[in-house]
C-alpha cells in the first residue's frame, strides 16, 4: 500500500519541478488517439471482457529505461555516494545528502526508497562519488525500481508512468494483435524469457519483437509498471483506478524474462502473475515513460 506521506511528496516534488538536471529525451513513438480493443475473452479471468477505451494521443518510450539512464536521475537527487561499492553492495551509511533516504532507504526512510540499491539484483553501484552502472549493464533495462521511483524519473523528464490502457495500446494497436509484433508465436529472435534470473538483453535488441510503430521489448525482457491501480475490467479512467494517491497495487505489465515459453504469458493483454508491490523494487519489473501528445 502506498501511505498518504509517501503520496503527498511524490505529487509536490512533481508538481513543484522538483528535480532540476539533463532531462533528455530517449526515442518516444506516437501512438495517435482514439479506440482501442482492451483485454481478451481467453485467458486468465483479469484480462475479460474484451472492451474498446477511447485515448488521447499519447507518447511512449521506444525502449525501456536502462541502467545507465537511471543513473543519471540518481545523481540529479541531492545524494551523494561516499565510498566507491559494486552494484548490489551500497548500504544507507554509504550516501549523505538530503535524498539519501529515497536512493538507498531503510527501515525507517520516509519516503520509501526510488531503487532498492542494496539489492543483488540492482545493477547499480558507486564510483568517484557517482552512481552508475554495473560495468556491462549500462544498456540494460533497470531492475528493483519501486512504482514510486519508476514515477519520480519520468516526472525528472517531464513525463508520466503510462496507464496500462495506454501501454496495452501501444502493444496491440487498434488491430489487437496478439502479441507487440503481430500473430506469430514468440521466439527467442522476438523476446526474451525463459531465461536466467537477471539474464536481460540490452534495451535496444530484438528488432524483430518491436511493434510496427518502434516501440521494443513490449514481451519479455522486463515487466513493466504502469500508473494504474490493479482493479478489474472494464477499465475506467475515472473510477479511481488512476489516482496517483490511492492506496493499493500497481499493475504490471509485459512479461519478463524469467516466464517460460507459455505464450499466453507474453501477449499484449495479459495482466496476472507479477509481483504489484509499489513500495518494494522487484528484480523483473523495470519501465518505460509516457506523456501527452502535442
């Protein structure tokens, strides 16, 4: 659950323009307004019914966040790493300055941590006073974000979480394909799963998975989280199932690459089976970032 305190500042640090560094823009695609088909009457009982959400245009990442982009937004943080440490290793003690407590966290940090740092699964470490990425893994997509950091480093790139109509649109299209890429079953050649824990492909592989707008890595490699509250179909906007305040879990989305071959796993509706903690990082959830058209 997300406690009111974390909520409230979140929503100012965003609303205030809090974090002031290179906001750079990665490639966003286009993904113009109007309906979209919504789930699927087969699968898990989470993905029915099948249903038609009108959208206004909106654009998306072409590539998942990577660990080398995420380094740079936490050395925008007023936090400082003050001995150099391999990913996985940094500890509290080891980062002063006013965000310490959102960069690394702790039992008692308020608010919640941005990337659970001290984990074995982060890809993140500390050199020369700086974060960055584990050697070999700067074009790898993030692990162990929490949905609260996930939406602090779009908001650091004046952008947003998508909602998960939106990123199920991007994925699909308003043809409803099956799977990011079209009907044709997933292969190693169009996704990453089946794989070792923490055995991802850069953010920028796999041309042949890409939707035909651009956007990778849609199946597989990392699941993703969205801005929206896990509640069940039809989805409704104004339900309060987008309310960035709200208690509860976030959905994810995508598939990741611990799945197995189960195709139904990895299709562009699918919506159970990943952990929706928002306060904790989790090591097969990354993101990407959205924002309105103009």
């Amino acid at each position: 659950m997300l406690p009111a305190a974390v909520a409230a500042v979140f929503l100012i640090m965003v609303v205030a323009g809090a974090f002031a560094a290179d906001r750079a823009q990665p490639p966003m695609v286009r993904v113009d307004g109007g309906a979209y088909p919504i789930g699927a009457d087969t699968g898990g009982a989470s993905n029915r019914p099948r249903h038609a959400v009108t959208l206004r245009p909106f654009l998306i990442d072409a590539f998942e966040v990577s660990n080398g982009r995420f380094a740079e937004f936490l050395n925008s943080l007023d936090a400082r790493p003050i001995r150099d440490a391999a990913a996985g290793t940094l500890r509290l003690d080891d980062v002063v300055g006013r965000d310490a407590g959102r960069v690394i966290g702790g039992p008692v940090a308020t608010p919640r941590p941005y990337i659970e740092l001290d984990d074995e699964d982060a890809r993140i470490g500390a050199s020369g006073g700086r974060f960055v990425p584990e050697p070999g893994f700067a074009d790898r997509p993030v692990a162990e974000t929490t949905w609260v950091g996930a939406a602090a480093y779009c908001a650091w790139r004046i952008a947003r979480l998508p909602t998960e109509a939106e990123w199920e649109a991007a994925a699909r299209g308003r043809e409803a394909r099956t799977y990011p890429w079209g009907e044709a079953p997933p292969t190693p050649e169009r996704a990453v799963f089946g794989r070792a824990r923490g055995d991802t492909e850069p953010t920028r592989s796999l041309p042949a998975g890409a939707t035909p707008e651009g956007v990778s890595h849609l199946a597989g490699n990392m699941a993703e989280w969205t801005s929206t509250l896990f509640k069940s179909y039809p989805y409704d906007a104004a339900d309060g199932r987008e309310d960035l305040a709200a208690a509860g879990e976030r959905v994810t989305r995508g598939g990741d690459h611990v799945f197995d071959v189960a195709a139904d796993k990895l299709t562009g509706y699918f919506r159970d089976g990943f952990s929706r903690n928002p306060l904790r990082g989790h090591r097969h959830i990354g993101f990407r970032c959205a924002k309105d058209a103009e």
